[in-house]
C-alpha cells in the first residue's frame, strides 16, 4: 500500500486515527505509526497463513486495531470483510458462512460471538493482534494489481439478507477523486458511521491522500459526547444522519461548546427539514451539505457549500465528480424531463459486483462474484440502478421520491419490511404480520408492525421487539405495534398498501402521545438498541 507508506514519510506525525477521552483514556495513532504497525500485523497474519486472496472477517466496533488489520491485508493482498457488530447473530452466521474466511478477527467482549461462528473459523482476538504492532513484517510483499480485490462492504438486500459488494484498488482510487468537500487536506473528521460501513472501507485512499485525521466516535452514540468532542479535537467535518443533528442540537453541551474549527456539516440517508437545515447552519456556524449514495455505488451525489437551505432539504444534490446520473423507467429507457423513474448511477467507484461463495485464493474478482445477483442491479455497460425511485430538478438536482421494496430508513439504517414481518410471524403469538415504515420527526421513519394475534395471544410490543433482536439487527425491531382482527387486503387478495399505512399512521400517533411530544428526543443516545438505554423505558 505504497500510498500510506508516502503519508508516513511526508505526513508522519499527523495523526491517523484518534479515539477521543471520554469513558476510557484518549488513544491516537500517527500515519508513521500506523504504517509501521500495518508491517507487523501483516507479518503476525502471514505467519498464521493468511496470503493474496484470502478473505479475513472482522467483527470489531470502528476502533485503531481496525484500521491498522485493514492496511495489513491491504498490503498481503487478502480480502477484508467488515462486520458490524450491530448485526443479529444470524445476519452475522450467513455472512461468514458466504465469504468463508481463512480468518475472523473479534472482541468478544464488545461483540459477543454467535457460537456457530466460533466453531466454524479460526478466530484471533483483538488484543493477540494488538501485540503484533511492534513485530516482524513479512519476508516478501506479493504483487499487487488495480483491479484486485480489497473489500467486501455488507448490505441487505430486497429479502433483507446481507449481499457483499465487491471493491478493489481501482474502486478505492476513484472514490479518492469524487470526495470534494467533504476532503480537504489536513481535515479532522468526525463521522458516526461504524468501520464496516461503505463510507469507511472505501476511502481508505482519500484519508491517507489528503492526511485526514480521522476520529472515532464512542459507541455507543451519545449527543452531548459528539458535542464535546467536535470541541475538544478541533473537528473540521462532522457528519451525522439527520437523527444525530437533531439530538446535538438538544444537547446542552452546544451553548458552551467552542466549534471554531468546523468548516463543514454533512449528512444523509434520511430527509432534514429545511428548518433543521436552518437551525444546524446557525447553532454550528457552517454550511450543511447532503450526500446520497448506495453501498453498491460508493459514490453518487451531493449538494454544494452554497446551496440553500431548501435545496439541501428536498433534493440530494447533483452528480458528485466522476458519477454519471440517469432517471429510466422499468425498461432502462430515460424518462421525459421531471418525470419519477429508477435511479440509475455509473462511474469508476462502482463495485465490481456482489459476492459469490467460496474463497478466493488464486481466483479473479470476476470468478468471486455471484453473476445472476450482479446482473440483476448492475449492467455490462457499468449503469448500476440503486433500487430508489427519483426525478431531476429544472436545474438538475436529484429529488428521491421513494424507495423500492418499501424499505425503510430508520435513524440512518435501512430497514426491509419482509425480514421484520418473517421474524415477527416466527412469534408463537403471531399469526400473520406486515411492516410498513411511517414518519417520524427524530429518527425520519419508524417500523410499525401491524399484527393479527393466534387465537388465545395477546402480543404486546416489548415482547416481539425481543423476539426481533434475536436474528436481527437492533434498530430492525418495531417501534410501534397495532393489532388487528386481519391485515387490509386487495380484490386480489394482497396487502393493501394504503389501509395499511393508514392503520400503522394510527399506531405511530399512539406511540407519539404515550412518549410526550414535547420531550428531549431520545436522551440523546444513539448505537446501544434502537434508540438507547436511556430510552428504553419509555419506549414501550
């Protein structure tokens, strides 16, 4: 990775990575650290077996043994596969079970392991590797190329099953080009997004380029501590969903708090009203830029430091550098100018494809991917269609109207109703249910789960969120709970999707009254279940 090895000689004591004081003593790693660590990690996994090719998991919250582990297999040419530890037990088994890695990297103590993991892969501790920085580095580098693969980016997909989107070298360089504002050189950014996320594992290039300072954010996620620690490390980029802000701008650490180093604030994956817009730009003192991308693209559009508050609320701005930007219909055909169709983006971030199965020591990108998966959201010619429904403003800009497969977006995660509804009727209580995704002024949308009970249940909501926890994702359990003597239905024997937002709206508006609607929004916690533990009591 010659590119960190040019930061540590000309960037060598700026620091890389900072984990902020707070609940534990503030670590920090410079670039020349950082590379020097990545040499003895990589010799540490050689020596364990791991060669080019190879798929390593990690199962790690975003911290410095991360990043120092994905520059050490940058180097060996091995394949890096972040997960995030917010992952039910199931979502993580069916991931490693997929990329079959010679290797899987943990902290139990900060992500319990699924024992059907333990038993299935040779596991290294966190701490093991930590004590590998000062070692021995391999005996020969291999050969590296563009077009090897370095990363495996998890989503959901339709079915709410993790798919992997595929990158390599060329993809990371390309992501380098299109950043903008986001990036400058000697940045100190603070991001809320875990390691394992696209907007981590793909811009390893652009933050050893540019020497950005990345810091780490505690989990879990708390308002008054992002405050206090975009004042006490002088951050220059804060970027958060539209949930984050709206709790930082609760927190009463932002009356005292000294923002003189912020430039930018950036968001995304949910709508901001134009008054929160307003309302961040004054309190912050910086312009507020939106970013709209997918996993699969990396890259896609964004807003500019001089766009309105207006425009940054409705729209998602224009293509970003290096992204072509089309609207189609269900047959790839561009639509009439303004008209919704699918969102169509291409550019040389783009991932190679999605994963396929097996190991892939001595195998092309090519001979990794799942052809058909790939096929089915990204053409020869490089269009990828994002699976969102949008239109081009008069001057350009890209306005989301709504998302294919009704998925949802709550406090930033997507959220795909047909996993909620499967584990739900899994419930001895459960007889039938759907999920639809209802607004909400805090977390953008929240999961309504509209239930007919077995004869003789009473399901109540704290109950089936349990259930839910157990395969899924924290954030993926309901928030609100209606039940009914039978789900609304079409002539043709379907659920009908207007009577059912309507009687999820009705469960919404009940959870809002039981819950104040004059409150401080969620203590302002985020990242310890779906809103927090100190919120826990009176979400029910």
């Amino acid at each position: 990775m010659t590119v960190l090895r040019e930061a540590a000689r000309v960037n060598g004591q700026v620091e890389a990575y900072v984990e902020p004081a707070g609940r534990a003593e503030r670590r920090s790693l410079t670039f020349a650290e950082w590379d020097r660590a990545a040499d003895g990690v990589a010799g540490y996994l050689a020596r364990r077996g791991v060669a080019k090719g190879d798929v390593v998991c990690l199962l790690l919250p975003s911290c410095i043994e991360y990043a120092v582990l994905y520059a050490a297999l940058l180097r060996l040419g091995a394949i890096t596969s972040g997960i995030n530890p917010r992952m039910g037990a199931g979502e993580v088994v069916s991931i490693v079970e997929r990329a079959a890695p010679v290797l899987l990297v943990a902290d139990r103590e900060a992500a319990p392991m699924p024992d059907a993991v333990a038993v299935a892969v040779a596991v290294a501790e966190r701490a093991e590797v930590r004590s590998s920085w000062g070692g021995e580095p391999p005996r020969e580098w291999p050969e590296l190329a563009p077009h090897d693969p370095v990363a495996v980016v998890w989503t959901s997909g339709t079915t709410g099953k993790p798919k992997g989107a595929v990158f390599d070298h060329a993809n990371l360089a390309a992501v380098a080009r299109g950043t903008d504002v986001l990036s400058q050189p000697g940045d100190r950014r603070l991001s809320p997004l875990p390691f394992a996320h696209v907007g981590y594992m793909t811009r390893a290039w652009d933050e050893i380029a540019n020497a950005v300072t990345t810091i780490i954010t505690p989990t879990p996620w708390r308002a008054d501590d992002a405050v206090r620690i975009l004042a006490d490390e002088r951050v220059t980029v804060a970027q958060g969903v539209p949930t984050q802000w709206a709790l930082m701008l609760a927190s009463e650490e932002l009356e005292r708090a000294d923002l003189g180093a912020l430039r930018v604030a950036g968001t995304g994956a949910a709508r901001m009203t134009a008054s929160m817009v307003a309302e961040v730009r004054r309190r912050f003192g910086v312009p507020v830029v939106v970013r709209y991308t997918s996993t699969e693209s990396s890259l896609g559009t964004g807003t500019t430091l001089a766009s309105s508050d207006e425009e940054v609320a409705t729209t998602v701005g224009r293509p970003v550098a290096g992204v072509e930007l089309a609207i189609v219909d269900g047959e790839g055909r561009p639509v009439p100018a303004g008209s919704v169709g699918r969102v169509r983006l291409r550019s040389a971030a783009t991932m190679r494809g999605y994963w396929g199965r097996g190991p892939g020591r001595g195998r092309t990108v090519d001979e990794l991917l799942d052809a058909e998966a790939t096929a089915s959201v990204l053409a020869p010619d490089g269009w990828l269609t994002t699976g969102d429904f949008g239109r081009l403003t008069p001057e350009g800009n890209l306005v989301l109207s709504g998302r294919a497969h009704e998925r949802y977006i709550r406090g930033g995660y997507n959220v795909y109703p047909a996993e909620v509804e499967e584990a739900l009727s899994s419930h001895p209580g459960v007889a039938r249910a759907a999920v639809v995704g209802v607004p909400d002024e805090v977390l953008g949308e929240i999961g309504v789960a509209v239930v007919v009970a077995e004869a003789g249940a009473a399901p109540e909501l704290d109950a089936l969120r349990e259930h839910c926890s157990r395969t899924l994702s924290d954030y993926k359990a309901p928030d609100a709970l209606v039940v009914v003597d039978e789900l609304p239905l079409t002539p043709m024997m379907k659920v009908d999707p207007g009577r059912l937002a309507a009687v999820a709206a009705q469960g919404a508006e009940e959870r809002r009254s039981r819950l104040g609607r004059n409150r401080r929004p969620a203590s302002g916690v985020l990242g310890s279940g779906p809103i927090g533990e100190a919120d826990k009591k009176e979400r029910a």
